[in-house]
C-alpha cells in the first residue's frame, strides 16, 4: 500500500543526514546499490503478531550511494506485511494500530529532514 500525503516524496537529503535521521526512528537502509536504497522499518501488529514493513524508496540526484555528501531524493512511501521466507506483500490491508504507527514515524522524520 502506498502511503499517499505523507509530504516525503520529493524531499531531499544527503545520504549521511538520512542515514542518522532514519536510524534514530528505527529505520535501516536494506537494499541498496550505486543509484537507489530502501529504507525499512519494521512494525509488528500485536493483535495477529504479523510483521509489517514501512518502506522509503530513495535515488540518488547527485552522487553515489558509497559518498555520505550524495544527495537523495525520496520516491515512495509504502508499507506491506511480511511474507515468509523475504518478501513483502502490499494488497492485504494493514492494522489501523500499525498504520498510526506508522504515519507518526513519517511525520517524525519529515521533521528531522526539514
């Protein structure tokens, strides 16, 4: 599910200030190569113990991703619950506990890339 006026996309930052911004609110850059990294945060539904993954979609505007001074522009926002074995599905509907979770770690590090 794509998470739609969170006032992320399009917003700017360098890689290192993303990096700290992201790991203060729990967020980890997983994937990752020269030109786009994810980052994932976890969230897990305490009524059904499933796991759900708020996911940030960023690419590189100026720079590669192995240069803290690259700047990154954030694409998408979304979030899906985990599939077994390391996969996740977006159509199922999320937990409204897990999605205000989730829009609060959002605006948070909208406030910290501002």
């Amino acid at each position: 599910m794509i998470l739609e006026n969170t006032g992320l996309p399009g917003m700017k930052s360098d890689l290192a200030h993303l990096d700290q911004s992201g790991e203060k609110l729990g967020f980890v850059r997983w994937q990752w190569e020269y030109r786009r990294a994810t980052y994932d945060l976890k969230l897990v539904d305490s009524a059904s113990s499933n796991e759900y993954f708020l996911r940030i979609n960023t690419r590189a505007v100026e720079g590669k991703l192995e240069n803290p001074d690259a700047i990154l522009q954030i694409e998408h926002v979304y979030i899906g619950r985990a599939t077994f074995p390391h996969s996740l599905e977006y159509e199922s509907p999320v937990p409204p506990a897990v999605l205000d979770v989730a829009s609060k770690r959002v605006q948070e590090l909208k406030q910290l890339l501002s």
